[in-house]
C-alpha cells in the first residue's frame, strides 16, 4: 500500500517528504492495528485511500501526512500533543480540526447541527486543509456507503448531498464534487440514478460520430489561426443531468449538452482568440455565453462558456481557458499547495470572500436555525452574479431581488430602500436579478425601515433575517395588534369562531406546539414574521376540525379513531368481577402483553400496558389491580404501527395494500414526508393479538425502502 501510494506522490512531487510520510503511514498502521471497517477490511486502508485521494488531488507531504493520521486521535489512544511532538504543529493541527468536525446529523437539534458547521466554519478560518482532508475522507467512506444499514447510507449521502458537495463547488475541488454528486444521487435514487446511466450511454455512443466531427473541425480552424491548443470532449456528471431534468421540468430526451468540448490554450488572449473561432464557425445561442475569466466565480473558478448550434441543428457546449484556469478548475483552492512544501501556516483563507461571509454570519446569526437555513439558502444553493456601479462582483441566491442585493452590501442599505435602478432602468423592487445585472439602490436619508411585504419575495435568508429583526425591535404591542389583525381576519374568513379556535384544549397544544406562555406570543410572532400566519391558521384549523375528548385517565380519545368495543370477556378481573373493562387509548394492550388494571370512578376498570409510562402516576392516584387475559378471547383489538422510510413512488400504496391482503382491518392511515425526503407512515388497525401485530410488523419492515416499523404508544 505504502509503496503504491509514494511512487504516485514522487510522480507529480519529487521533492516530497517520503520519510515524513512513511512515519506517518507506521504510526496509522501500528494505531488501527485490529480495527476493522463495516466491510471487514482492515482500518488502514481507509486512511490510505484517503491520502491516495489526497494525492490525486497533488497535495503537499504535511496534507498527505494528515491524510493518513486523520482518524488516529478520535478513535486511538494518540493525543493532539502526540501528534505535534511526532510531526509537528501544522499536521497536528489538521487532524484535530478534522477530528473535531462530527457528522452534521440531521437527526439531531438545529444547535447541534448548528455548533458542527460552525466548528468546520473555524477550522477552514485557521487551515483550509482541514477542509480538503476531510472532504477526502467524505469521499472515500461514500465510495464504500453499501456496508453501512439503510438508514445510515441515506443519512450520510444526504448531509454529502446538501453540505459536503457544495462545499467542494465553493472550493472549486471540481474532482471531488462531481464524484460525490453522483455517488449521492446512486445512494439516494438508485432507481433515476441507473435509468440514467443507461440512457446516457446510449445517448453518447449514438453522438460519438457527430462529437468527433466537431473536434475535427475545430482543430482545423485552431490551427488555421495559428494556436496552440489542447480539445477534448468532457462528458457532464449524471447527477448535473439529473438536477437540470429536475429543476427545468425537462424530459431526458431535450437535454442536449450532455458533453462539452473543452478547449485550452496558453494565453488569456488566446481564450478570447478561440472563442473568435467557435462563434465563426457554428452560429452561438443567444444568451448562453458566459465570461467567467472578466468576471471570476467566488470560488476562483474561470473560462469562457459558450453554446453554439451547427447546420445540423447539434447542439453543443464550449468551454475554453488557460492551462492555469484549468488546474483552477479541477483541483480549485487545493492548487494552492501543489507540488509546495509549506513549512508554515498560510493566510490564504483570508482571501475568500465567501469564508469571509460565514466568520460574518457566525457572529450576526445567533438563531441556530436561522444559521442553518442562510447555509442552505444563501451558500449551499445556486447563485447569481451582480454588479455594483462600480463594478465590484457581488453573488446572491439564484431568483434574488435588488433588496436581498441591497441587504448583502449593508444592513443599513436595506432598511433605507426605497427603489432600484438594474442595468439603468428603474425596476419594482420584487424584480429577479440576472447573471450580470448592474444593481443601483436608491435610499432615502432617514431610516424609514422595511417593508413587510418584502418577506414574501426576498430569497437570501440574509434579507429574511435582517427584516425580521427590524419588526423585532420596534414596539412590541404594535407586533401584537398587528398579528392580531392578521390571525383574526383569515379566522373569521374561514368562518372559525374565537372561542372554538382558542379553547383551553387548543390553547394547551398550541402553545406546546409553538412554544408559547400565552396569546399575545402568538400575535407576537406572526406580526413581526417569525412565524407565517398560514402555519398558524393551518394548525389552529387541524385543532377544531379534529376536537378531542379525553378519557378517565386524561388521555386524549381521536373521534375519528373507531375504538373497537371493549368486551368484558376478554380480560378477567380477579377481585371485582362484573366490572365493566376498557381499554386505554394510550397503550392499546394486545393479548399477549402484560396488563395491570384502574378502577376509574363511574367507569370500571381501564386496562393499560404494564410497561406503560402512565402506570406511575396511575398506580398513585388510583391503585393498581390485578387482571389478565381471559383464555378464550375472539376480540380484535386497536394497535398503532409508525413506519420510518425513504420516500418514493407507490410507498403508500404498497404498504395499503399489504394491509388490505391480512386479516387485520386497517382503521386510519396518515403520511407525511420531511425535507429529508423521509417519510413517515403511522396507522391504526384492529388485530388480535400481540403476535399477529409482531408478524404484521416483520412484513413491513421488508418492504423495499422501509427503514425500520414498529409498535407506537402515544
């Protein structure tokens, strides 16, 4: 392994430090010694591989070295101080920073998920190779995703899908990006994922010829203009296919550009040369030509895009930059330390304007959700590309405004907007910006504050923060009567009474459900916009048209659940006999469980679970009885299932239908589905006992794409 991965590293790096890094690789050796991974292999080779994608990126030998120790902190007996004293402060800096960025898990609370990305946003402020490393290290454990369960696969490419990945894009580690992307999709969609490649395939075997065609005649007319070039075909990535097919609602069939040619050159005015060329040759398709080298990306990325359509009616994408812009392009902010042996550290994070931006939203956004949702709005997600009048480059959330732009250049040029010039021409402020819009923001001189009617166009959550906070700091009784208005107006046009919408019942789970300690908080939030009026009405109108009863035991009773009628036969009640028995709804007993009984005043014994968890305060109030099930039982009996799955098409179905093929009757069946494209399935049926459900439950679980089913109690 070691021999392999030097000879590579001598390759592209003669000056490496082989003796730093076969000190390195022993040490990770000897400390993941008996280890194993989920494939059964041993560790080792996990952080070879990751020093192997390491070096296929031409890292120098300190990020090789961190490569290879990466995992030796969290999970051996080696220390921080261990590493510093063996290899020094700068490796031993980039594997604590590693170990220190845990799985960003989706199933943990927005301040857990929250403090990760700010600790990954903190080691990239002292050491963008913490990054890089750990980036490496995603993508190895993605390429070996299938010895992991269900569920942990889909996690894992899911947070890779909307974290690590545009991470990538934004350090311009092109390589990495398109593998993870793809990987992600296979993960995620095996079903789109394989039909695509299959349909790719075909696509690109049948264009060969007509793609060969092209690169002839371009190479002739290159050399007829006396360049010196490099042309080739690049193949676009299956999970950029499948996000254009997704977000432009297009069949897979009028997709054309599923290869680019790319062309390289040696100058700056060679590419602007070149294009000279393309556009003489094929006529070019308005609107479609890009100049990233006059106006670079953020992330350092440059070439000159451009599509043109042959007299065949082909058409095609051409990509041309410098051999610099190219190395930019594929290895982006980790071209920084190719072929380099840094002794110290650099200050090259400084100059990304973007980590510049996440330091800035560390400090301002102290709402760990509102951090998360401007990561996923405004950095994780497509942008834009505007200009000052002075021409400075600004990048927004694709569909932005001249109002998010006018909060991105200072919070108190938004709150000072009063209307805006693009391209010249003055525009309504809800306009959608385009890539290259000059953008003029005209202010008034007192401070007049914004709109809310701003919160229903603007797009960055920068914007959506900075105006939500405004309403937060002026009166709070003007919030109040605002909210009331509000909330008061849509009720009574939805014929909803007051005294029906706020009972104390409803009171009780809306502010539960909302966190609140009375009403006014409810008027509170939805004046000022933290809370949207039709989240509100929505759950205020599930509470009225769904009123609940409770039981003796102060559990709730759903009208609509269809207890089934409990028959004294089926229980025996050893010292009342004659009582009459029913069944909590909290616990809904089967034959076959453990049961304990409370005699209720009026209502005769309630049977519960013995492991319920309202026993204890049963036991307290009412005293425990002894009862058990009867031998000779012909009832069936109400049970909750809740099914955790990956969504997909015919989900419910499938487990309906199921259901309709056994002997137990499915009572009541809700779904909904998170932005983790999880589904979640609850039921309620009738069986008759324990061991039915259990063998009911078994068969759902081996459903294709459910993650787990299970027993409900409420």
């Amino acid at each position: 392994m070691l021999e392999d991965l030097l000879a590579y590293i001598l390759k592209y790096n003669p000056d490496a430090d082989v003796e730093l890094i076969t000190k390195a690789f022993n040490l990770a050796k000897e400390a993941h010694e008996g280890q194993l991974r989920k494939s059964g292999e041993p560790y080792i080779i996990h952080p070879v591989a990751v020093a192997k994608i390491l070096s296929e990126l031409n890292m120098d030998s300190q990020t090789i070295c961190a490569g290879l120790l990466h995992d030796v902190i969290e999970d051996t007996k080696y220390t921080y101080d261990d590493i510093k004293e063996m290899f020094g402060e700068n490796i031993a800096d980039i594997v604590e920073g590693v170990t220190k960025i845990k799985n960003l898990n989706y199933k943990k609370a927005d301040e857990a998920q929250a403090e990760n990305i700010r600790k990954m946003v903190l080691a990239m402020s002292k050491d963008i190779r913490v990054v890089i490393v750990k980036l490496a290290d995603r993508l190895h454990n993605l390429r070996t995703l299938e010895y992991m369960t269900d569920e942990k696969r889909y996690r894992i490419a899911r947070e890779t899908l909307d974290i690590y990945a545009p991470l990538a894009h934004r350090l311009g580690i092109s390589k990495i990006k398109w593998e993870l992307e793809d990987l992600c999709l296979r993960h995620l969609e095996p079903k789109a994922y394989y039909d695509l490649v299959e349909k790719v395939n075909k696509k690109r075997k049948e264009r060969e010829a007509d793609l060969n065609k092209i690169i002839e005649k371009l190479k002739q007319k290159l050399t007829e203009a006396n360049l010196k070039f490099s042309i080739e075909g690049r193949p676009k990535s299956f999970y950029s296919i499948y996000k254009k097919m997704k977000d432009q609602n297009k069949s897979f069939d009028s997709i054309y550009d599923l290869t680019a040619v790319r062309i390289i050159v040696d100058t700056v005015n060679d590419c602007y040369a070149a294009l000279g060329v393309v556009h003489a040759s094929w006529k070019p398709v308005p609107g479609r030509f890009k100049d990233y080298i006059a106006m670079p990306k953020p992330n350092m990325y440059q070439s000159l895009h451009t599509t043109v359509i042959t007299n065949e009616g082909e058409i095609f994408e051409v990509q041309i930059r410098t051999w610099e812009m190219h190395k930019t392009s594929e290895y982006g902010i980790a071209a920084h330390w190719m072929y380099k042996e840094k002794k110290g550290k650099t200050n090259l994070s400084q100059n990304l304007k973007w980590l510049q931006q996440l330091m800035e939203w560390q400090a301002d956004l102290a709402d760990p959700k509102d951090f998360i949702d401007t990561l996923k709005v405004d950095f994780f997600n497509d942008e834009v590309f505007i200009l000052t009048p002075r021409g400075d480059v600004v990048d927004l959330p694709m569909g932005s405004t001249p109002v998010d732009f006018a909060y991105r250049v200072h919070t108190d040029v938004g709150n000072r907007t009063i209307g805006a010039k693009v391209n010249g021409k003055i525009v309504p402020l809800n306009y959608e910006l385009q890539n290259g819009d000059i953008v003029e923001i005209t202010t008034s001189k007192n401070i007049c504050g914004p709109s809310r009617d701003w919160l229903k166009f603007v797009k960055s959550s920068r914007a959506k923060s900075k105006i939500k906070s405004w309403y937060r700091s002026i009166d709070k009784e003007e919030n109040i009567a605002v909210g009331r208005e509000l909330l008061t107006s849509e009720l009574k046009r939805l014929n909803i009474k007051p005294e029906d919408a706020f009972s104390k019942e409803n009171m009780e789970a809306l502010s539960s459900y909302f966190s609140l300690s009375e009403i006014d908080d409810l008027y509170q939030q939805i004046g000022y916009g933290s809370l949207k009026l039709n989240v509100a009405v929505n759950k205020i109108k599930s509470l009225v048209e769904n009123v609940s009863i409770k039981d003796d035991d102060g559990n709730f009773i759903q009208p609509n659940t269809n207890i089934v009628s409990d028959s004294p036969s089926s229980v025996i009640v050893d010292d009342l006999p004659g009582l009459k028995v029913r069944f909590s709804r909290c616990c809904n007993p089967l034959p076959g469980d453990e049961i304990v009984g409370f005699v209720t005043k009026g209502h005769g014994v309630t049977i519960h679970r013995k492991d319920c968890p309202n026993t204890i305060s049963l036991k307290e109030r009412l005293g425990q009885i002894n009862v058990r099930w009867s031998s000779n039982i012909s009832d069936a009996f109400v049970s909750d299932i809740e099914i955790r799955a990956v969504d997909r098409v015919g989900l419910i179905s499938e487990v309906a239908g199921y259901m309709r093929e056994q002997k137990s009757s499915l009572i009541n069946l809700n779904a909904k589905i998170d932005d983790n494209n999880l589904a979640t399935i609850s039921m309620t049926v009738k069986v008759p006992n324990k061991q039915e459900l259990n063998r009911i439950i078994k068969d759902l679980g081996q459903i294709p794409s459910v993650l787990n089913a299970y027993r409900r109690i409420n």
